[in-house]
C-alpha cells in the first residue's frame, strides 16, 4: 500500500540571476544579458508541468535600467504557480530616483518577507538592506555601509566588495526571531537570500559570519539558499545546507534552474541544464 512517505510533502522551483537586459553579451564575463527571457520561458514551461507550491527568483532579475523591468515581469504572467522575488544588487541598478520603487515594481510590499508551507517556513532576506546602491541617496545606511565596507578591506576579507551587502540590525533580529518562532511552532526553515554565506567566497554577504553562526544554532534550520555567485556553490555546516544556485544569465545557450523536493528524511534538488542535481539529507 502506498503511504504519504512514498511522496514528497512539498515542491518548489528555484531562479537565480536572470540578470535581463536589452544589451550586447558580455563576453569575457559570459553573460549573455537578453538570452534570458527565452531561458526564463523556457524555465517556466517545465515548472507549468510541474506540481509546485511556488516559485521564487533568488535576485538580480534585472542586470539595469529600471525598463528592463517592462521585458522581463510579463514572462512571469505565464507561470500558473504563486511566484516569489528576492532582489539583488542588480536590481537596484537603475536612475537613483527609482531606488525606491524597485521592490514595488515587483510586486513586494517588504523586500524581507516569511511564508510557511507544509510545515516548513520559508524567510526571504532583504540582502541588500545595508548598502552602498540600494538605499536613497542620503540614507544612513549607505553610511554604515560605507563603514562595514571599509573594515571588511581593512581586514583583507574575500568578501570586501562594494557589490556585496547586507541585512540590517534590525532586520538580523528579525530573521532570529523569526527561526525562534518557527522552532516554538514545530516548523523547519529555509532561508533565502540573494548573497551567499557558506562555503567563504568573494561573493558572500558582508555578515557572512553572524548568519552562519544563527543558522547553524538552530536544528530546524534545514538550508540557506542564495544567487549571485553566478558560478554556483555547496557546502554543510553542523547539518545545515548551503546551496548557491547558478546563474541563468550565463552562457549563450544553457539554462540553469532547479526544483526542490522536500521529503521525510531529505531533500531532492532537482537540477535542469547546468545547475547539478543533489540530495541533501535533514538533521532531524
């Protein structure tokens, strides 16, 4: 006889870094900027066969230009799942007096965000909270951004780059509270982010360290899942995952996207053109 175990409780499909453009190839960098409408299409038309939960695009749907947004949101219309965005430092590559309209555009009424599926909560990070481009001109963030920054060169950290960033205090504490909650409630947690905290890369979230730590505490916390470092990235830390989902942008002809099965005891990454496929077992 066939038991609920048999199925997996929950699936979802996984973007990253669409990075769209109507703009020439970057060839040296391999980006191939208007490519990715048609990856994205493509991308879709396999999770419309697909019984999924939601989609989400891990940041950077935009590589600038705040028009681009007008090519790149009505391929979206024809997804038949709920849909999720995070934002990347790309996104936030448009006229300074479009800044705060971004998340807007998209659909966000809080670029950080939590939702809970099956028994799981999924927490969406703001990355780009503290930054040097993402808040308005003026804003105190861009100065204690300007500060961590400076430290972070100071100390020859991998991740002393200005296309890095973020979340707040505030904001930190939230996503502790938020896995505090999850834990009192039975629930497992994926975070999700557009910058990458584990393994150590020049990529990675300038509070790299703090997140690994928070997340790593807590043994309902199943994965942190990001984008940006567009040439992909895995490790395990104390049971935790660590998965930095590949590029879509890049190449002029494969795609990269992933589904996501949650089961009992693991969970099945399912990977489509270059993203690899793994299976990542749960601690508990």
């Amino acid at each position: 006889m066939t038991s609920f175990s048999d199925f997996p409780s929950l699936r979802f499909g996984i973007v990253a870094d669409p990075q769209y453009a109507a703009r020439a190839p970057h060839v040296g960098m391999n980006r191939h900027y208007a490519k990715s409408l048609a990856k994205l299409a493509e991308a879709i038309e396999v999770f419309n066969r697909e019984d999924l939960s939601f989609v989400i695009t891990l940041g950077d749907i935009i590589d600038r230009d705040f028009e681009s947004f007008d090519d790149i949101l009505p391929v979206y219309d024809s997804l038949r799942h709920e849909n999720f965005f995070l934002l990347g430092n790309h996104d936030f590559s448009v006229a300074p007096d479009r800044l705060v309209d971004v998340a807007k555009r998209v659909g966000l009424t809080s670029p950080c965000y939590s939702f809970v599926r099956h028994g799981w909560r999924f927490i969406g990070l703001n990355g780009n909270e503290v930054s040097t481009f993402a808040p308005p001109e003026g804003h105190p963030y861009r100065d204690i951004a300007a500060r961590r920054l400076a430290e972070l060169r100071a100390a020859d950290a991998i991740n002393a780059q200005e296309w890095n960033a973020m979340p707040s205090e505030k904001q930190f504490a939230w996503l502790s509270d938020q896995i505090k909650d999850a834990g009192a409630t039975g629930e497992r947690v994926i975070v999700m982010n557009h910058y990458p905290v584990y393994p150590p890369n020049e990529h990675d979230s300038w509070d790299r360290e703090r997140i690994v730590t928070l997340l790593t505490a807590h043994d309902n916390v199943a994965a942190y899942f990001s984008g940006h470092n567009h040439a992909g990235n895995f490790g395990t830390l104390d049971g935790c995952h660590f998965l930095n989902f590949k590029g879509m942008v890049d190449t002029e002809t494969e795609n990269t996207f992933a589904i996501v099965e949650i089961w009992a005891d693991r969970m099945e990454v399912r990977g489509f053109g270059r993203e690899d496929s793994r299976t990542l077992k749960l601690r508990r």
